[in-house]
C-alpha cells in the first residue's frame, strides 16, 4: 500500500520523511542527518556533540578565547595605571589655571622698539634708545608707577639701540655702546636722575652690541663680550656679527675702562652675565665665532673673579643657548631660561637649568609650556620668576609671542601666566616697588614681515 504524503511544516513541501524523536514532517531542505536517524532542526540542535567533536570545536575557537582575554587583561593594565597615576587613590589634579593678571599700561611717547630699561632709586623707572628699524632713537622717558604715566625727560647725546644699561652704586645709568645705522658704538654715557641730564663719558676700548653689562660688587661695571669689529664674521639675527672675548671695566670715581688680565676662554655673542653673592660673575652660552663643523651657539660658561681680574673656565651647560635670559634666585642659584638653540644654533628651545655656585653644577628643571627666545625674565617679590614675551624662532621664521608664564622653584616647574596686549620680543622688564613687573616696548616679527617696533607697555600683578 502507498505510503501517504505529508507536507514539511517549515517548507510546505510534500514528503514522506519525518523527525525519528517528534514526528514531525520534514522535508530534504531541513531534516538533519544524526547517528540515530532524521531529526528536524530543533532536535538536532539538542543532540550533545561528540567529544572528538568537542576537541575540534574549542580549537576552532581559540582565536576567539584569546581575544577575549587580552582584551580583558588590557582593561585591568589600563585601569592600574589609572589607579597608579592618582595619589593613593585620589584624583590626579587638573592643569592650573593662569596665574596673576596683566593690564595695559599707556604706551610710551616715543616708538622705541629693543629699547633698554632701569629702575631708578626712586622707583621709577628709564626707558633710553632704541630703534624704529635701522633708525636708532635717542630720547629717553620716565614711567611714575603712582599715576601709572610715561613723561619725556633728557635725550641721550648719541641716538642708539642695542646698547646695555646698569644704574650705578650712586643712582646714576650707565649706557654703553650698541649700533646706530650700521656702525657699531664705543661711546659711553651717563644720565644724572636728579638733574634729568646726560653727560658723555669715557669710550669703551672697544665697541661693543650684545655685550653684557654687570655692576660689581665694588661699584665698578664690567662690559663683556658681544659684537666687535676684530672678531670673525659671522651671522645672527638676520645681521652680521663678530663675537668678542675681551672685558674692560669702568670705574665710575675716574670715569675710566681699564681692559681685565685676560679676555674669556669664549668669543661671545648675546650671552647673559649674572653677578653671585660671593662677588663672582656668572658668564652664560651666547653664540660664539663661526664652524663649519658645529653650531655657533654655546654650551660653555666661564666665571669673572675680580679678586684675580680674570676669567675662569666653569661647567658647561646641559644645551647650548644665545639670546636666553639668567635671573638669580632667592636661595642664590641661578635661573637659565629658554633661548636658541639645536643641532644648527636656529630653533627656539623650552629647556630651563640651574646653576648651583656652591658645586659650580648644572641641573634641569621643568621646560617651559612655550619654547620661546628674545624673551624677558623678571625675578618676583616672592621669589617666583616671571618671563614674558619673546618669539618661536624656527630656522629664521619667526613669530612673536603675547604670553607669559611663571616658574615656581619649590615646584621646579612653570604655570601659564595669561597674555599681555601685544605680541614683542627683545622687549625689556623691570620689578617695580609695588611688586608688579612692567614689560616695555620690543619688536612684533612674523613670518614674511619686517619686525614692526612698538611702543606698548603691560603691567602684570602676581
């Protein structure tokens, strides 16, 4: 007798077949084939799988498994560094806001550019020269920190900029050398606060741009260094430059330069000169003569003993640097900051250093957040320092800067310090007596512009 036909209640298909454990019909597109005859798919899925099945299934797997875990175990590493990271549990503190605030102050009469300025006995403060481009100024002002007013007072009798400026034991401003339309000075002279006159002095025995100008404990002025006519050729700052070794000293009661025993062991160029508590003077980097083989700018420092009038060689700084800034510290260290640099003496560098005088070594400290030169530095009334302005100089493409930032020394590290109203570099800075700093004029310099000189001035209170 004929076998009735059923119809697959998955497909709708007649068939004859069905499930050996249900009943059910199932068609070829669905029965499954097992050791103990056809099953739909339900009950085939039930049917516990053989264990050389089972060997071959977790093999097949195993790629699966270890994904998993090293997932895993990544999750745990990510969250004990986390854990780690925070102080015993705590939160890891967010980055400091800026610190202190920066107010304009009126700009000065005149535009004055790399002008130089000093703090006077009185409190106020000199702004002599400078320069609108290559055309040197030779008028000078006087800012009164009360009324918070720039007003004009005696001009210099030789207009120049580059020139370096130190106030005398007497309250008296020394202003030697620099540059005035592409001849370097030699002249020298003086300007009296209280009768608000300049008066010539002796020439340097040499002139002299980018030199340093360091007070002695004595009264007498060291001049180092910088730019002469002798040295060999060479460029920086888009200008010609020849490096200079020799020092000479003026001595304000005969208003004579004397020239010291010997010269430094460096030919150098905007270096820094830093006088230390024990009447030393603390020479830094700046660039030296020309090499083929290496850069011109340098690591080497050397120190002035006046005892012996001569120069001594010192410990070598951790990276070379020109046009840096050097601020001594309360606890009579000294602060080496930011300035060119790299493997071809052109590129801005962050580091900062330390100078130790009673080892006579070099440490690192925290970088600054904004690899800057042309800088200026500020010491505080509370024995933080301020640097302000400068420029990212990269390979001779340079560009002003309008920030500021304050380094701690029990930290050993820097804090943003917010923006001034004008982006400048080579802008001169000075403490006032109530404990805020003033930034004076400087140059704005961006890529493919000619540096534009200003005459802005900001005040920062801590």
């Amino acid at each position: 007798m004929a076998t009735q036909a059923l119809k697959c209640e998955r497909h709708g298909e007649a068939t004859r077949l069905t499930c050996v454990e249900c009943g059910k019909p199932i068609c070829p597109k669905c029965a499954v084939r097992t050791e103990v005859g056809l099953k739909c798919e339900a009950d085939a899925r039930s049917v516990e799988v053989p264990k050389e099945a089972y060997a071959v299934l977790k093999t097949s797997r195993l790629p699966l498994v270890l994904g998993l875990a090293g997932l895993v175990l990544l999750a745990v590493f990510v969250g004990v560094l986390l854990l780690s990271s925070s102080d015993d549990g705590e939160e890891t503190p967010a980055a400091l806001p800026p610190t202190g605030t920066w107010s304009p102050t009126p700009d000065l009469a005149t535009i004055r550019g790399t002008t130089g300025a000093v703090v006077l006995k009185d409190g106020k403060v000199l702004a002599a020269g400078g320069g609108v481009g290559q055309i040197p100024v030779n008028t000078a002002e006087l800012f009164d920190p009360g009324p918070g007013q720039w007003r004009p007072t005696g001009s210099m009798t030789q207009a120049r900029r580059g020139h370096a400026m130190a106030v005398l034991n007497d309250g008296r401003v020394l202003v030697a050398g620099g540059i005035a339309e592409g001849d370097l000075l030699a002249s020298v002279e003086i300007f009296d606060p209280a009768a608000g006159r300049w008066s010539p002095t002796a020439p340097l025995n040499l002139p002299r741009l980018g030199h340093s100008l360091t007070v002695l404990g004595d009264g007498r002025v060291l001049a180092a260094g910088g730019s002469s006519l002798a040295g060999a050729e060479g460029a920086g700052g888009g200008q010609t430059i020849r490096p200079e070794s020799s020092a000479e000293i003026f001595d304000p009661a005969s208003g004579r330069w004397t020239s010291t025993a010997a010269g430094m062991s460096s030919a150098r160029f905007e270096h820094t000169a830093t006088l230390l508590d024990d009447g030393r003077v603390l020479i830094v980097g700046g660039q030296g003569p020309p090499a083929a083989d290496r850069s011109p700018v340098l690591a080497s420092t050397e120190l002035f003993d006046p005892a012996v009038n001569t120069f001594l060689k010192s410990n070598d700084l951790g990276e070379p640097r020109t046009n840096h800034t050097a601020v001594k510290l309360s606890d009579r260290s000294v602060l080496v900051v930011g300035g060119l640099g790299g493997p071809g003496g052109d590129v801005s560098v962050s580091t900062a250093e330390v100078f130790d005088p009673s080892r006579g070594s070099w440490s690192g400290v925290g970088p600054l957040t904004q690899a800057r030169t042309g800088h200026a530095a500020t010491l505080l009334a509370d024995g933080r320092v301020l640097v302000a302005a400068g420029e990212s100089n990269q390979r001779g493409t340079r560009r002003s800067l309008d920030t500021g930032e304050v380094y701690n020394p029990d930290r050993r590290e820097w804090q943003a310090a917010g923006k001034m109203s004008c982006p400048r570099s080579e802008a001169a800075a000075v403490l006032l007596g109530d404990g805020s700093a003033l930034v004076i004029a400087g140059d704005a310099a961006f890529p493919n512009q000619q540096p534009e000189p200003k005459s802005c001035a900001d005040r920062y209170r801590p």
